[in-house]
C-alpha cells in the first residue's frame, strides 16, 4: 500500500519531467518561428533584389547595386557569381597567352623564312600546341575550385537550403557554359598552330625548290601546292574561328546576366 510519503515522492519526480517536455516544446516553437521570421526576412531581400537589378543591363553593373544595398546577402551571391566567372575568364586567357612562346606570338612572314626560321618556328608552334592541350585539365581544376569557393560562400551567408540549392543549380549551368566556351577557345587555338606548323613543315621539305612571286609561293607540282593551300586555309579558319569567340563570349555574359536577374525573380 503506498503511503503519502510515497505519492509526495512520485509526485516531485514528475516535475523535471515535465518541465522538460516543456522546455523541448518552447524549443520546437521557438524554431519555427525563427523559420518563419528567416522566410519572411528573405522574401524581403528578394523584393530588394529585384528592385536592385531591375535596370541594370551589363555585369559590370552588378557590383554599384551591391553598393546600394551592401546587408543585401542574395545580391552578394549574384555579385560573387559574376566575379568568379570573369576571374575564370581571366584566368584561361591568361593561360592561353602564357602557353604561346613569344616567336609564335609575333607575325612571321614565311615568304621571307630562311631554312633555321622555318626550323624554330616548326619548333615553336608544336611547343604551343602541346602546351594547349595541357591547359585543358588546369581550367577544368581552376573551374572546380572557383565552384567550390562559391558553394561555400553561399552557404555562410546563412540563406534558406532551397535558396542555396536554387543558387549552386545557376552556377553549375553558367560554369558548364564556361567550360564549353574554354573548349572551344583551346581547340581553335590547337587547330591554328597544327595548321601553321603544316605550313612550315612543308616549306622545310620543299625548301630551295619554290620560289616567291608576288608575295606568292609557287611550288613545282600542284599537289604540293594544293597541300600547302589546304593547310593555309586551315590555318586561317581556326585563327577566325578563335577571333569570332570574342563574340560568343559576349552572348554568354548576357546570358549569365539574364540568369542571375531570373534567379533573384524567382
């Protein structure tokens, strides 16, 4: 039979108990409103957001509406987006600059090209075209890199998961974007100097059998001299098609911008 004393006892162990379960559903509560208060605190730097952006047309112009609104963290992610991708075209032009030695890197008049010109030209160019194809696994490590200085910024300006998640879906369009653009750049300029160095290479065989007229080589056999027309062609098409990126390099910065404006939209 329980005694008094024993209910008492009963009855004081149940307390702490208690309080607990209230302490866990003030925490719970607590939670929710804090969620409730960060959704309703990013709906309104998207409002401000897309007030900010709402005339601006060049990338350049992102960084004086960040200035406008500096505590504005969605666009410090559009800011950081857009400066990552001009440090990573920076960085492959760069790259690409560096890979050529400087003897390719000036004009060369092969009509002028004496037997040792010819030879260290032929030289040259397989240097550069070898070291372009070397960039290639450098940009895609550059690229990582700048994605994941990104994903990391992203997540220490404490917006929501789906905010984020939305965010690093933009980078990765607008990073595999750059990286086919990149492509495109380095096998140009591969196909430019494969296409030179034939030019030269067929000079150095046929080397004291032609003769320049005009400006003109003029070869013994047509077929050397269709060979050499192939090449040169070739060389002028990739020189053309590298010139025209610039171009395409100005379509996807519009582009990007399009995409952070519909980001910050929707």
């Amino acid at each position: 039979m329980a005694t008094f004393a024993d209910r008492k006892e009963k009855k004081s162990g149940r307390w702490p108990l208690i309080l607990w379960g209230l302490f866990a559903i003030a925490c719970v509560v607590a939670l929710i409103l804090v969620g409730d208060l960060a959704r309703y605190q990013e709906a309104g730097l998207v409002s401000e957001s897309q007030a900010a952006l709402r005339d601006v047309t060049d990338p350049a112009q992102l960084d004086q509406a960040l200035k406008r609104y500096p505590a504005n963290r969605i666009l410090k992610l559009v800011t950081l987006a857009n400066e990552k991708s001009a440090e990573i075209d920076a960085a492959a032009r760069k790259m690409l600059g560096e890979a050529e030695p400087a003897s390719v890197a000036k004009p060369v008049d092969l009509t002028k090209a004496g037997r040792g010109d010819l030879d260290t030209l032929r030289r040259d160019l397989k240097t550069a075209e070898s070291n372009v194809t070397a960039l290639k696994p450098r940009v895609a490590a550059l690229i990582k890199a700048r994605r994941d200085e990104l994903e990391s910024s992203a997540r220490s300006l404490g917006l929501e998961s789906s905010t984020i998640a939305r965010f690093m879906v933009g980078v990765d369009e607008q990073l595999a974007e750059m990286t086919a653009l990149t492509a495109k750049m380095l096998a140009a300029r591969g196909e430019y100097y494969s296409a030179w160095e034939k030019c030269a290479a067929l000079l150095v065989r046929e080397f004291g059998s032609y003769k320049v007229t005009n400006g003109q080589f003029i070869f013994r056999v047509q077929p050397t001299a269709d060979s050499y027309n192939a090449a040169s062609t070739a060389m002028a098409a990739a020189k053309k098609r590298f010139a025209g990126l610039d171009d395409e390099r100005g379509a996807l910065k519009a582009s990007q911008l399009t995409r952070w404006k519909n980001f910050v939209g929707g």
